[in-house]
C-alpha cells in the first residue's frame, strides 16, 4: 500500500522508484490524485518537506484542473472534436446521429460509450498508424489501447506501440499528430532533433496539434465513464 502524507489540504499519495533521481510532485490529469515520487534512499520527512515546499503550486494546479464529467443522459462530450449530446433511446447500438450521440436505454451510459469510443480509436489509429509506417518504411509489432493516465501512446523497443482510446474525443488531426510521433519512435527512441525532424516529416505543420493536446487533454482526461479501471486489451 503507497505511504500518503497531508500537505495542507491535500492528501498526498507517497511512491518510492528505483529509477527516480530527484523527488518529484505530480497531479493526475486522469483522476486529480497528488502523487509524491522519492528516490529509494529519500527520507519520508525530506519529502514532506519537498511538498510542503511546493504548496502554492499544488494549490494553483488542483485549482486549474478541469472538474469530472459524467458520462449520462444530457452529457455534452466531444467525438472526433465535435461536442455532441448524449441521449439515452430505444436504439440497439451507440450511433451518431448529426449532433446527438444515441446510446441503448436498457444499458450503463459509461462503459457503452466507453466500448464504442474505443472502437472508433482503433479503427482510425490502425489507419493513421499503417500510413505512417509505409511512409516510414517499419513497422509496429502490435498496437493496443489503454486508458491510460499520464500519455496519450507509447512506443517499446520491440516496437510495441500503445495508444489511450480518448484520442477519439479529439480532432482527427489531434489523433494523427499521436500516430506520427510515436511511429517516429520506432526510427528514434528518443526525443532529440532527428525525432522531430521525423515527425514533421510524416507529419508537417504538426505543432498545432500537438499543442491542441497540451491546452485540451486534461478535459478529455476529466471525462468518468466507469468506477472500475480500464479492461486491458
């Protein structure tokens, strides 16, 4: 069980990491957790007093992140980059119809959505992902979707990659720019000028995009579709 700590108001969850190389303070964009990372040998009372220190940047943080939306009946939540109202009707599947996102009434609002939201990211990810690696001339091993807490996709050195199905909330583009950069990965695992001059070259004028995810993410992050953790793939 992670060690938690009281910095004013907050509670604060405590981790130690193997890796860590300085004490770091963090505030989930997925669930609005504060989380305290320590380096093995850290002292619990150092800690407290790295978070301590940096109250005022917690306070402005937490006050800065967007509240949780409710995925129900009413729920104005964006597909593709474009806010659509959820109604609950006698229909057999989610479908979109104009600017109403109809959902089956005889079953939970959260995880319908959820189930077909990430269907609609696979399906324009493998396209997005397919075209890039023709470009690129390499190819991913496999591509799986998570929900995951802290990126928006992954690329291992097997050539793994992984994406978070929330990209299918954002623009089309938004959700391409993600396809290119970590398809970029599997040429250069890293994030020096090679990278991202392989990016915009798979992907030129990216920068909006990508800054899009930066002002944005953090409310597609808010949205709660289910209490339980996301089913891994």
């Amino acid at each position: 069980m992670d060690e938690q700590i009281a910095v004013e108001e907050f509670v604060v969850l405590v981790r130690r990491h193997a890796r860590a190389r300085r004490m770091t303070l963090r505030v989930s964009r997925a669930d609005g957790r504060v989380l305290l990372t320590l380096p093995l040998r850290a002292s619990l009372r150092a800690g407290q007093q790295f978070a301590a220190s940096k109250a005022g940047w917690l306070r402005r943080t937490v006050a800065q992140m967007p509240q949780p939306s409710v995925v129900a009946e009413g729920a104005r939540l964006p597909v593709a980059g474009v806010e659509v109202t959820l109604r609950l009707l006698p229909v057999k599947a989610v479908t979109l119809q104009g600017d109403i996102l109809a959902v089956p009434q005889n079953r939970p609002a959260g995880p319908t959505v959820q189930a077909w939201l990430r269907h609609r990211a696979h399906l324009a990810l493998r396209v997005s992902v397919d075209r890039h690696a023709a470009v690129l001339g390499r190819s991913p091993t496999a591509l799986a979707l998570r929900d995951t807490r802290s990126r928006w996709g992954s690329c291992t050195a097997e050539g793994r990659l992984m994406f978070s199905w929330r990209l299918a909330m954002a623009p089309p583009p938004v959700l391409d720019y993600v396809a290119a950069h970590e398809v970029a990965h599997l040429a250069h695992m890293d994030h020096s000028p090679r990278f991202w001059a392989q990016v915009e070259a798979l992907m030129p004028g990216h920068a909006p995009h990508r800054a899009w995810l930066r002002r944005h993410g953090a409310e597609l992050m808010a949205w709660r579709f289910r209490d339980a953790p996301d089913a891994q793939p």
